[in-house]
C-alpha cells in the first residue's frame, strides 16, 4: 500500500515536550508573518525539526482553541480502577488462595475485585493488573528427564 507508515517510532514523539512548543509556537508566528507554509516546512526541515503537517496543524488548531498542547501525564483519560494498595490487597488475597492449593481464575479475581472493593472490572483488566502484580496465567512446568517409551 502506497503512503502508509512503516512502524517504527513517530519523528515526533522524538523530540522534548519542550523543543515541541517552541516549534509549535514558531510555526504559529511565521505564518502569522505571512511566510509562505512551504517556506516554513523547509526551514524546520533545514533545521532537523521536519514535522508531519497534520502534526503541525493539530499544534496550531490547539493554539487557537487556547487548550495546552502537551499534557505531562502520560496516562489515558481513564482514571485506575483500583488504588495501588487496593492492588496490594488483591495480592494478598490471590497469595492466600495460592496457599490453601486453590487455583485462581481471570473470573475469581474479578468477583474478588468486587466483593472486596465493589469495582466492577473486565477480565481482561483484571488480567492486566495479575499481571502488573508479577502473576502469571501459566504455569512451568519441569519437563523429565531423557526420553520415555
């Protein structure tokens, strides 16, 4: 498919919050200035800043909206289901049903996370935090040794 992005690294997401700021708000005074846009995109170029022009553009929309155009969180707008000592509870309590031999399913956690917390979460969430938590859904097992008939 012609156009479509290789994967790798966005050129953006290269360069400091700070350093992107400054470009956004360049970009804003010399067109501004009426410099022409190829001239702009050119010299930035020149510059080793070449930035995608939706980019720049997206830059320039949140400018003029007065919105910030870099949040230092780096989370999504979801806020956690469960706090970090929440997490540490449900350690706790999956630890102690691994100790009375009790096999602990995606579905027991997630009715742990609601009898205990009164969250509701999906399995897969819930999965993901076992997983935070250093648990694993498999087990290893030791294989014998030599061959067996």
């Amino acid at each position: 498919m012609a156009g479509k992005r290789k994967r790798g690294s966005y050129t953006t997401t290269e360069l400091a919050t700070d350093v992107r700021e400054v470009v956004a708000r360049l970009y804003d005074a010399l067109l501004a200035e009426n410099v022409p846009r190829v001239t702009v995109d050119a010299a930035f170029a020149k510059a080793g800043y070449a930035l995608p022009r939706s980019t720049l553009k997206r830059y320039r929309a949140k400018r003029a909206r007065g919105e910030v155009l870099f949040s230092p969180a780096k989370r999504s707008g979801a806020t956690p289901s469960l706090s970090d000592e929440q997490l540490e509870v449900l350690a706790g309590r999956v630890l102690h049903e691994n100790d009375v031999n009790k096999d602990v399913a995606r579905s027991d956690v997630v009715r742990f996370i609601s009898e205990l917390f009164g969250a509701s979460v999906t399995a897969r969430t819930a999965g993901n935090y076992m997983s935070r938590l250093g648990f694993a859904h498999r087990l290893t097992q030791a294989k014998p040794k030599g061959y067996h008939m």
